[in-house]
C-alpha cells in the first residue's frame, strides 16, 4: 500500500509487494479507505479475508477477520469505506453482503440482497452506492434501506462520486461510464 503527495512522491509504504502474507498485511489488497482521523483500513480480499488498520503513520494497529461466511468472517472483503461516524463498511464479494463494523473491528450488522458486490461510495449527505456484477448499482440511506437501484452497461468494479453529484463506474469490461445523479 502507497500513499503519495501531490507532487507523486511516495510518502509511506505498508508491506512488501513481493512477500505475500497469510493472515498478515498484506496478500493481495483489494481497496483502501481513510477515516476522518487519518487512520488508515485496507481490505486484503484475495487469500487473506481480514481488514487491517493503520495509523496515519503506517503502524500496524490491528486486523480482523477470516475466511467464512459468520459475521465477522469474509469471502473475498472487495470494497472498504469509512463514514463520518468512524463506522466500517465492507463490500464482502463472494458472500454477497456488506458488513459493517466500529472502529475497533467489532461487528454491527450486515446487509444483503446483492449479487457479488465489488465497491462502495458513500456522498456528502451519507447516501451509499454498492455496485456489484448484475450489472447494477444500488443505492441505500444509512440504515440500509434501499432507496433506489440503478443498472449499467457494465459491472462496476470500482464507484466514485463527485462533488456535483455525479457518479462514476469502473466496468470490467468497458471503461468508467459516468452516471448522472438522480
């Protein structure tokens, strides 16, 4: 995991891209999100199945998870955002549900009702946008109520919101397809 200046410098490094690690950071991170405070989550999807938390320094303060399908455990954690209350939300691809945890990794709750979802955007007012591969994204209010859902050409591996309102996919197959805001 990089963290890069303005100018592009390299200003912190966690891991070493050629030691893989099981049950360690990292095997083959998959997002990565910083909360209000500065503290660093990454989602280590791929083999690993656990979050890891940093401090904004890179030190190491804890990690959760494991592979499985009870709370708490991860098929492939895909997507990782941090709200404005500290809370975790992540994207759990191949157990198609987000769950949700505090600061310290303690489960809250987990929502459904999507096919394998990729990714997580949450926008300035706390509305949150999962895509996943129906192709679909899916929009929700802050206690998981849907709200809407919208279909793309694509699936959308990757979701980001500007300040105007707008959203953008990253398909798999076809590129960022940019979606106006409802």
């Amino acid at each position: 995991m990089f963290k890069f200046n303005a100018e592009g410098e390299v200003n912190l490094r966690i891991g070493n891209r050629e030691k893989p690690s099981w049950q360690s950071p990292f095997n083959h991170p998959t997002d990565v999100a910083v909360s209000p405070s500065g503290e660093i989550y990454v989602s280590d999807g791929y083999g690993n199945a656990r979050v890891h938390k940093f401090s904004p320094e890179g030190d190491l303060l804890l990690s959760w998870g494991r592979p499985g399908s009870n709370p708490g455990e991860f098929h492939t954690p895909h997507g990782i955002w941090v709200d404005k209350q500290d809370k975790i939300y992540v994207v759990d691809r191949d157990n198609n549900r987000v769950q949700i945890f505090d600061s310290e990794g303690n489960y809250l709750t987990a929502w459904y009702d999507f096919f394998h979802p990729m990714d997580i955007f949450i926008d300035a007012e706390g509305v949150i946008y999962v895509t996943d591969q129906t192709p679909r994204f899916t929009v929700l209010n802050s206690e998981g109520m849907l709200l809407s859902r919208g279909f793309a050409p694509d699936a959308g591996h990757g979701i980001w919101g500007d300040s105007q309102g707008n959203l953008y996919l990253a398909g798999l197959q076809s590129g960022v397809v940019k979606l106006a805001k409802q």
